[in-house]
C-alpha cells in the first residue's frame, strides 16, 4: 500500500528539465516585454571571428550583458568603444545554453543624439496621431506658380540656390523673401510667424520652406511643434526643402510636399525653359502638320462635290435625251406591232385562199383596213399624247430652273455660310449677305430689319 500511493504521488508531479526551464523563462522574457529603450555605458566590449557584437551596458548600480548580430551591428554608425554612453533599442532574452539572461540589440546610437531622436518621435507619434501628416489634409501644388514666397535665412546657401535654380529654369517668377533665423534659440518661433504673415499677406502662390544641410541638432528649429502646427494651419501650399536628401524633420511630414533638397524644391515649382521651348516647337509643327491635313481634306471635299453638281441645262439635256430614247423605243414597238399584225394578215390571207371565199375575203379585207386605220389613228394619238407630255415637262423644267427665276427679276440672298435666307428672322442688323441675280452678285449688310 506504500508503495503505489508514493507511485501515485510522483505521477501527480511535473518534473522540469533544465533545458525546458531555460526555453520556458525565455519565452516569457521575449513575450513579456516590448522592445526598450536604455542609455548606458558600454563596456567589456568583444568583437569575436563571426562578425557578432558582445559587449555589458552598465550604470552606477548594475550592468547586463549584451548581444547584438552581424546583420544587426552593420547598420550602425557609432564606432562602440567602452566607456562611450550609447542610446539602444533591444528585446531582452535568454540564453538557453548557460540559463545567462541578456539583451539582443536591435539598433545603436550615441545618447546625446539618442536623446533629441526620442523627442523627436514622441512629437512625430503625437502629431500623426492627431491627423497632421495625413494626406487627405495636403494641398495640390499649383501648376502654373507665378509668386514664389521663400521662408529661409537671408544669408545661408539655401536662398542662394533657390533664387539661382528660378533665374535659371524660369525667370519670370515673381520671388518674396521672409528672413527668419534657421538655427539657434527663438528661431523655430520666427519660423511659425513668417508663415503665418505669409498667408496674412496673399501675396504668393506657394511658399518654399527652407535650409541647407547640417546635424541633428542644426535642423532641430524645423522639428518644433509650433513650426508643424503653422504649417498644418496654412491655407497656402508649402514645400520644404531642409537639409539633404536623408534628412526628415516634422516640417517634411506635415508639408504638402517635401523636396530633397532648396534647389530641387525650387525645381518643383518651375518649369524648365527650354523643355518648354520644345514643347512650343513640337505643338507647332504639329498645328502645321493638322492645318495642311485639313485644308487637303477639304480640298478634296471640294473637288469631288463640283464633279457632282451639274448644270441645270445638262439636267435638262438628260431628260431630253431620256424622252428622245422612250420616243425610239415608243415607235420600234409600234413598227413590231404593225409587222406583227401584217404576218398575222398574210397567214389570214393564205388561209382564205385556201379556203376561197371571196365575199369573206372582201369583209376581212374590210376588216383589214378598218384595224389598220384605227392602230394608225391610235398610234398618231398616243404619239401626240406623248409629244405634249414631252412639251410639258420640258416647260414646267424650264419654268422651275432657278436661272428662269433670276431671269424675270428675281434675286437669291445668301448669308455669309452661303445658305439661302428664307425668313426675317434668320437676320441680324450689321450682317454680311450675299444677293445673287441672274448675271453677277453683290455683298451688302443689313442696316434695318421689318419684320412686318
């Protein structure tokens, strides 16, 4: 009985390992903490064969020991040397192997600089929080910029290579100057005030914000919060143009746009000259190009509707030839008709002979010549008939003609489309109008209309 309750009891147990211990510690180590920021002095600093940093960060009371990898380590831009204060960002771990409990480093900087770059995204997290960065808020850049305002030292490079790029890509801007101090204390404030006169004023179209290249600490003035927010607030569309190109300060995200540089700015906002020159050039030749084509289609327009007009006298000349060919065609008909009849006739006549009945002979002869006479007068009818009708369109042709109309006195009045004016209404004092007659035209303008 002793013994299967003792066997019971250590079932009951959960026995750890070491090595489960170890794995177990670490994930609540790296699950437990999010990525922190320390300051500290580095020491026993150790740069083995396989690339990999290993080093102590200590203060006065306590130190812990460091690890940072070759993909890691390569990346930063401080030369580690103990007794430096460096500014880390690090995920704490353990190692397993040795239970030793460490921090893997993700990112390395001295703590003067470490210092101001947290400031600075604590202002930037806060900032974007409050929507100043987003891109629904960014105004449009202007295309045709005419006013340029420069917000910038009167003195430094900036203002130079702003106003040298515009006098070289576009010189007809027109270019406002707002000096302010760019560095040193009380100049983030003179910043915020240039702006905000800026757009008391309404003098320009966009204005430049700007400053040459420097440290951390020389482009700080540009990541005061009073800066940002005079940005955010103007009703004006600003480009920065601070430091180079891997310099970001607050100004560029809250900026409507950001440039890399004072000159590439200014490169924003003008076009270049001579681009443009060849764009004129180019429009040009293709203006000419489509002028030529046009004038050519029309031409040929033209020359295809005057082969198809024709003369009211060539149409009558059609219709006179028509009836000629339908007279032709009227009297072989009747020939074939009277040919037709006379065969029929000589076949009668055989017959009779045959036959041999003179008084029949005589009553079809009579016969004979009672049709004849009748088809003749009915042929010389219809022909009469058509000989009239014929008459009768070629006078009601010649009566509608408009060249008959003109001729008894008769004008046409064209406007200067040459469409034919029909009504008072379709004209306008001081208009030209065209009044054709039977010989000749002329050109007048309407001085009174009645419109009775």
């Amino acid at each position: 009985m002793m013994t299967d309750t003792s066997a019971n009891i250590s079932n009951s147990r959960d026995i750890y390992t070491v090595s489960r211990l170890n794995r177990e510690v670490r994930t609540v180590l790296e699950t437990g903490f999010p990525l922190l920021w320390i300051e500290a002095e580095l020491s026993n600093f150790a740069r083995p064969a396989s690339g990999h940093w290993y080093f102590s960060l200590k203060d006065e009371a306590a130190q812990v020991k460091c690890a940072m990898f070759k993909n890691r380590n390569q990346l930063v831009k401080v030369l580690p040397a103990n007794g430096k204060q460096v500014l880390v960002r690090a995920r704490i771990g353990l190692y397993e192997p040795r239970g030793d409990y460490q921090l893997i480093i993700e990112h390395m900087e001295e703590a003067g600089d470490g210092a101001l770059r947290r400031q600075f995204e604590l202002l930037k997290n806060k900032l974007a929080t409050e929507g100043l960065f987003d891109t629904a808020h960014k105004k449009n850049i202007p295309e045709n910029v005419t006013r340029v305002g420069i917000v910038t030292s009167a003195t430094g490079a900036a203002i130079h290579d702003i106003l040298t790029t515009l006098q070289r890509r576009f010189p007809m801007h027109k270019t406002i100057v707002y000096p302010v101090p760019v560095q040193g204390k009380g100049a983030s404030n003179k910043i915020a005030a240039a702006i905000t006169k800026a757009n008391e004023r309404k003098e320009i179209d966009v204005l430049i914000i700007a400053r040459g290249g420097g440290a951390l600490e020389d482009l700080w003035e540009f990541n005061e919060e009073v800066v940002a927010r005079a940005i955010y607030n103007s009703d004006i569309p600003i480009i920065t143009g601070i430091g180079h190109e891997v310099d970001f300060t607050i100004a560029d995200f809250v900026a409507d746009k950001r440039a890399a540089t004072p000159t590439a700015a200014a490169e924003l906002i003008s076009p270049d000259r001579r681009q443009l020159l060849q764009q004129f050039a180019s429009f040009e030749s293709r203006l000419i190009y489509l002028m030529r084509q046009n004038l050519q289609q029309k031409q040929q327009k033209t020359d295809w509707l005057n082969k198809r007009i024709r003369h009211p006298k060539d149409q009558l000349q059609i219709f006179k030839n028509k009836l000629n060919e339908l007279n032709q065609r009227n009297v072989r008909s009747v020939k074939n008709t009277l040919l037709k009849s006379r065969s029929q006739i000589r076949l009668l006549e055989v017959k009779l002979q045959q036959h041999t009945p003179l008084q029949r002979i005589q009553q079809l002869q009579l016969q004979y010549k009672n049709i004849n006479n009748r088809f003749q007068h009915a042929a010389k009818q219809t022909m009469s008939i058509k000989i009239k009708k014929l008459q009768h369109l070629i006078y009601t042709l010649d009566a509608i003609s408009p060249l008959h109309t003109l001729k008894r006195g008769y004008a046409i009045v064209k406007d200067e489309n040459n469409h034919v004016i029909r009504n008072v209404r379709n004209v306008k004092k001081n208009q030209l109008i065209k009044t054709e007659f039977a010989k000749g035209s002329v050109f007048s303008t309407i001085t009174e209309i009645n419109n009775d």
